[in-house]
C-alpha cells in the first residue's frame, strides 16, 4: 500500500492535516488504533487565529454556532475567600478578524472535519489500526500497522505525519528524544449539561482555594466544564467516580435532578515538548510535540498551529516547487512558538496548584496588592516563530486579518474568504507590483498566493478596500508599503516600494522555490 502522505492518528490535528492535504491534490491515508472516534469533550477553549483556521476549511464560527460559540468576556481569578487576585480580558477581537475567545464541544468540530474528510476521495482513513513498525529510506518511510485481531499490512509513504497523541509511537519508532520539564498534576475534568429549566453563568472562574483548586469555564454550546485538582492525599482512583464528580459539583447546585454528567476523566497535565520535529521521512505534529498545561487554553491551538506551518510546506516539496530542506524549517519555527505556550501555561499553573496555605496567603496578598495597585494581567506570550522562512524584526509574526470590498464590489468580506486563504502580496499601490516578473507570479500562485493591492489603477492584479484601515495602519506601523503573508498566516517580511521585487524573490529564494532562479531572472 502505498500514499504520498501517512498521517498516524485520526484527531483534530490529523483530521486537519488530512484535509489541507487532500484538498491540495495529494494522496493520504490516515490511521488510528481507535475503531470509533472518542465521543466526549476534550478541549473546550480556542482563540482568535484557532478561529482563523477553522475558517480556511469552511468552519467559520459564525457559521457553526452549534459547536463554537464566542466569550466576550474576563476570565476571573479567585482566592478561596471569593476575593479577587485578577482579571483577564478575554474580551474583543483578536488580529485574525475573530473574537479572541471561543468555547467550543470538540466532539461536535471533529463530526464537522469527518464530513469534510469524507468528501476528498484521495484519503483514506483506516480505524482500528495501530503503527508497530518503521523503517526509512532516503526517499520514502514504511510504516507496519495491524489490526486488534492481528491482521497487518505496510504502508509507504513519501512522507509519514506522527499525530498520534501525547504517547506517541511514531515518535518512539522514529527516535525523537523528549524533553519533559518535570511540571505536572493530576485534574478531574468534568463535563456537565443542563436538563430543562437549568441555566449556567456564563463566567469563567479559576478559583485558586488551597482546599481544592478549580476551574469553572464554559464547554461550549449548552454544556459547562469543571476541572478540580487532585490534593496530595487523594489517589487517582478515589477522584475519578461519578459519585465524587457529583460531591465535588454540589456546593455549585448541582445535581443529578437537574444536570446531566457527560464526563469525569482524571488528565495529568505536563510541560513536555520534543527536541526535535523530524527525522528524515517522519514528522510530528500536535501532542506528538508537545504537551502543556491547560491554563492558557493554548493545547489543541498550538496543534492546529503545526499543521498550518506543515502543510503548506508538504504541498510544496510534494509537487516539487520546493527541496526537502523546506521541512527542516518546520520544526525550526514551531517548537519556538510552542515551547513559549508551554512555559507561559506552567507559569499560570504554579500560581494556580497551590496547595500550602503560607504559600498561597504570601501569593494572595501579593497579586491582591498589585490587582488593586492597577497592574495588567499577564498578557498571552507573542512569541512569533523560531528561525526559518522570514526576514527582519516584523518576521514571523501573525498576520493580521481585515475586512476588504474586491475590486469595486459592493460585499464586504474577510480577506481570506475573498482570496481564497490567507497568502498574499499586499501593497499599497497597485503601480508597485509592476515590478514582479512574471515567473515571479507564477511562483507566487503556484505557493496559493495573489497580488493584491490598497488602492491604484485595476489591471492584472485585484484592487481591495481596506474596510476598516486594517491594512493601512499595519503598513504604517511596519514602516512598509508592501508585505508577503505565507499560507499560514504569518509575516515573511515587509519593505518599500523600491524593495518589493526583491522581497518576493527572497521569499521565494528562502522556500528554496524550482521557480526562483527564472524569478531572478525575469
């Protein structure tokens, strides 16, 4: 059995991947050991550029208010006398064009990626199929799966996609070592819905009480989410009962007269993350990668991020527009950006998993003082990615997203749904872009990138009304007058006018493009 593509695990990180694949021409063949796919709550929380990439496969969340739904809102910090040591904003809308915070039921987003998955005839998911072997060659890797019953078979791949889960075998099999920080703690998640004439608060609460820490969040639409920290003379066994889940919900007036307990599930929460995102033929993505405490909501995100970064990179090495050597920046830039969510969630949780009340009333008195002194909460790192496909200070970073009018059209859009997806050129005058060679172009578009300009004369290229300035001010703030955006929704770089065909041919240059050299040329 051979495909140019094997993805081994079948979750929202290999679903997505599948998809980008499949509907960029490739073939693929996803495995899970799962027969069937887990149908509890997970995840329950994603941010504004989550959002952003749900909406390049046709889920924007405007359009799936059954499974996503935003949170205006702040994020409330607690001691266990109710008082209050900060607030997080988690309020307004983010760079991507989306609310800045969304909960959502994951088992309801990956019934929507399924059906998605289903449509593509180039891929070919396999369940109940478990990765046993490895074996690489220059070219392509082979990879042993067989069944629960014992059936087997071998599949070979240009190139194999290890999506399997904080326990990766993939990972294993292919030697990737594993960093763990030796940060972590046992939690009870608990999924609840309410039965007729029971209504939530819609608030999210992370009550840092010495006698249990917790968490009270939304779970997406119609559902709440609880999570209680297993304290030291607890045994995982004795926490993860139906009938603690419910002892430990009563204080909240909670039962089973009037809710109805989805899940309760005992997760040890980690700071983990590999050394490395490739060995030859393989490489890793989501869990497989890296692992965090859930206090930044950033896990499943920084999954979605990888598979953004990747599949542009495997479309093109696949069809030949660019050297493998592409993929090494893969790793390069994501496990900056990952690791910084890792650090930042485990600080959030060594405030939060405090069990010693000297040490929690030293922590109390302190944030106390500095929440009523007027200090901002710790904001969100903005790490950027790591070295690779970028240039200068702005490199890396995430693009934004504005509302644009297309070439006099009277629609007002987002600019990915205008375009296609996020890649572009954009300039403030369409007179600049004279200047790129048409074997310039042709590369651009062959990497799913348009030319597209603020204003000037209309002619090859479309002309778009910056709705709101949102491109206007970020040109200004960069000092710039054109950028490239890559597929994945960050900056390659920005220059003058002067500058613009040679920022394109350096971009294309650094994806190492068959095309660049006739770019040069021309």
């Amino acid at each position: 059995m051979t495909t140019e593509v094997l993805i081994v695990g079948f979750g929202p990180v290999g679903k997505l991947l599948a998809i980008k694949l499949g509907r960029q021409g490739h073939t693929v063949i996803v495995i899970d050991r799962n027969a069937a796919a887990y149908p509890l709550p997970r995840a329950v929380t994603h941010c504004s550029d989550f959002a952003r990439i749900l909406q390049s496969v046709g889920l924007a969340p405007d359009t799936i208010g059954h499974i996503t739904e935003p949170y205006d809102d702040m994020y409330s910090w607690r001691n266990g006398d109710g008082q209050t040591l900060v607030e997080v904003d988690w309020s307004g809308r983010g760079e991507s064009g989306w609310y800045n915070t969304y909960f959502f039921n994951q088992p309801a987003l990956e019934d929507a990626l399924d059906a998605i998955v289903a449509d593509l005839d180039n891929v070919r998911v396999m369940r109940g199929w478990e990765a046993i072997s490895l074996t690489q060659r220059t070219q392509d890797a082979t990879v042993g799966v067989r069944t629960a019953t014992g059936e087997q078979v071998s599949v070979t791949a240009d190139w194999v996609v290890g999506a399997d889960g904080a326990n990766s075998k993939i990972r294993s099999l292919a030697g990737i070592d594993w960093h763990d920080d030796g940060y972590f703690f046992d939690w009870l998640v608990v999924d609840v819905k309410p039965r007729a004439g029971m209504e939530f608060p819609h608030i999210a609460v992370q009550n840092c009480d010495t006698r249990r820490p917790s968490t009270m969040v939304p779970g997406g639409p119609g559902r709440r989410r609880w999570e209680f920290m297993r304290l030291p003379h607890e045994s995982k066994e004795e926490l993860n009962r139906a009938d603690k889940a419910w002892e430990l919900l009563a204080p909240y007036g909670l039962s089973a007269a009037n809710a109805q307990l989805e899940r309760h599930s005992v997760y040890t929460f980690q700071s983990c993350w590999a050394t490395e995102w490739r060995r030859r033929r393989v490489v890793i993505a989501g869990d497989a990668a890296h692992l965090m405490p859930p206090f930044a909501g950033q896990g499943l995100g920084a999954g979605v991020r990888d598979v953004m970064n990747l599949s542009w990179k495997l479309d093109a090495v696949l069809r030949g527009q660019a050297d493998d050597t592409l993929i090494d920046t893969y790793g390069a830039e994501r496990v900056h950006h990952a690791v910084a969510f890792v650090k930042f969630s485990t600080s959030l949780g060594q405030v939060i998993c405090i069990t010693d009340p000297a040490e929690a009333a030293e922590r109390d008195t302190r944030m106390i003082a500095q929440w009523a002194a007027g200090m901002k909460p710790p904001a969100p790192p903005r790490p950027g990615l790591g070295a690779g496909v970028h240039v200068g200070s702005a490199g890396g970073a995430l693009a934004r997203q504005g509302r644009v009018r297309v070439d006099g059209g009277h629609d007002v859009v987002l600019f990915d749904d205008a375009f296609g997806g996020p890649g572009a050129v954009i300039t403030r005058t369409s007179t600049t872009l004279a200047t790129v060679s048409v074997d310039a172009r042709e590369a651009l578009s062959d990497l799913g990138i348009t030319l597209v300009a603020l204003s000037g004369p209309s002619g090859v290229d479309s002309i778009v009304d910056d709705v709101d300035g949102t491109y206007h001010r970020w040109l200004d703030e960069l000092g710039a007058d054109t950028i490239v955006i890559r597929p994945d929704f960050h900056l390659y770089g920005s220059s003058a006018a002067a500058g613009t065909a040679d920022l394109i041919d350096g971009f294309l240059s650094r994806v190492g493009s068959r095309s660049a050299s006739a770019a040069h040329a021309g």
